[in-house]
C-alpha cells in the first residue's frame, strides 16, 4: 500500500505503446488541436473551439506537480507519436480511491484497441502498485466506445445523472462507473 506519489519517472510497457509520465515536451500544438476537435469536443466537456496552447500548458504542468495526481503520455512503439492523455487522480490515499480519465486525442488510432489496453494497464498500476481499493469515473452518456471499453475490463455501472452537464445549449446525462479492487471484494 501506498501513501504519497512514486517520485521517479513512471513507463508501462503496452503491446504496441507505452504509458510515460508526462513530460513538457508533449505539450504541443497537436495535443491543443485535440482538445478543438468537434468529436472530441461531444465526449470531453473541458474540450472547446478556445482551448489555448497556455491553458494546456497549465493544466499539464499542474498535473505533473500533483501529488495526488498520476499523469501519462500514451506514446506508440512504431513512431513514438504522442496520442493521447491518461490521468489517474484525484487520489484518496486515505480511501485508497482513484478517479480514472484517459483520451486518445489522435482520432487515427482510435478502434485499434489501444484504449482497452490503456484502461487494462492502468488498473493493474492503481491495484497492484498504488495498493488502490476503487477506481471510478463518470462517462457521457452518447459515449459508447469509452463505455464499452470500461465494461470489458470491469467496471460496473453505480448510477446514472440526469441532464448532469449542459453544453452548447443541451443537457447531457452522465453514468457513473467503478471497479473493486478484485482482491478485495466481498470483504464487507
Ligand atoms: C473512448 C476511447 C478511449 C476508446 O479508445 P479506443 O482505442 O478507440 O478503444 P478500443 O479500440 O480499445 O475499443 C473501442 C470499442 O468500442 C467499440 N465501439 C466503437 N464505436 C462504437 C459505438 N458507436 N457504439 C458501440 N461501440 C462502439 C469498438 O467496437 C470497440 O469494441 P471492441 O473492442 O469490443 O470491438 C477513445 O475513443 C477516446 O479517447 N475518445 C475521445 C475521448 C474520450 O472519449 N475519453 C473517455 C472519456 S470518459
């Protein structure tokens, strides 16, 4: 069990691409241009039109600092191309909880399996490394892929909120989800 951040450099060695904690030089007009995209936009509600490369910058930097925070660059083997984000925070190391957020930015990669195998990844480093006991996060509604993949490595829908975000004039419903350390269910 774990109680503060692991201080050194983290990589996760996937099939075909690796989980690197952040760094500066992934921060990059590309990565803004992500956060612009209109599809992305529909599924990320921090996502606009406006996104600035001095807000990414910020937000990535604070998330680098973070000590309740795990940030990652997911970065493929091939080209070693930056394509997307996976965050593991806030965490409660007194709750042993996790919030879970990840977003290939780089629409080419997305249906090749490379988001279920980031979800896989990511809850073996918060059961087995951090000593987590939950990982949770809330999902748009519309978003089938991401609940998709969310489903196939575990996670359990705990609820549903209605109308819980509005943007761009319309309400959005949002499903919560989480996942029990495996070892340690059943043990109420
Ligand atoms: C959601 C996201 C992480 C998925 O990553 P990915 O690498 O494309 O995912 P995978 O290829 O591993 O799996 C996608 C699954 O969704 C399925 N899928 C795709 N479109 C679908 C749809 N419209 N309806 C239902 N399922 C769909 C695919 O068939 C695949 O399932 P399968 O492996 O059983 O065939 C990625 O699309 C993404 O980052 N999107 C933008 C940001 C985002 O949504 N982040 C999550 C916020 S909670």
């Amino acid at each position: 069990m774990i109680s503060k951040k692991i201080a050194e450099p983290i990589l996760i060695h996937g099939s075909n691409f690796r989980l690197e904690s952040f760094n500066d030089k992934y921060v990059t007009e590309e990565y803004v241009s992500w956060l612009r995209d209109k599809e992305i936009a529909e599924v990320i509600i921090s996502a606009n039109p406006n996104v600035t490369i001095e807000n990414v910058q910020d937000y990535c930097q604070k998330m680098m600092e973070s000590n309740d925070n795990y940030f990652f660059a997911i970065v493929m083997n091939a080209n070693d191309k930056h394509i997307g984000n996976l965050r593991l925070g806030p965490i409660d190391y007194d709750q042993r909880s996790c919030r879970y957020g990840m977003m290939i930015g780089n629409k080419d990669y997305h249906n090749k399996g490379v988001g279920s195998e980031v979800v896989k990844l990511a809850l073996d480093f918060c059961f087995q490394t951090l000593g987590m006991h939950k990982v949770f996060l809330d999902v748009l509604e519309h978003n089938k892929p991401a609940i998709k993949i969310y489903e196939k490595n575990g996670f359990e829908t705990e609820g549903i909120q209605r109308d819980q975000f509005y943007k761009d004039s319309k309400y959005y419903d949002v499903r919560i989800m989480g996942i029990i350390n495996p070892k340690e269910r059943n043990t109420k």
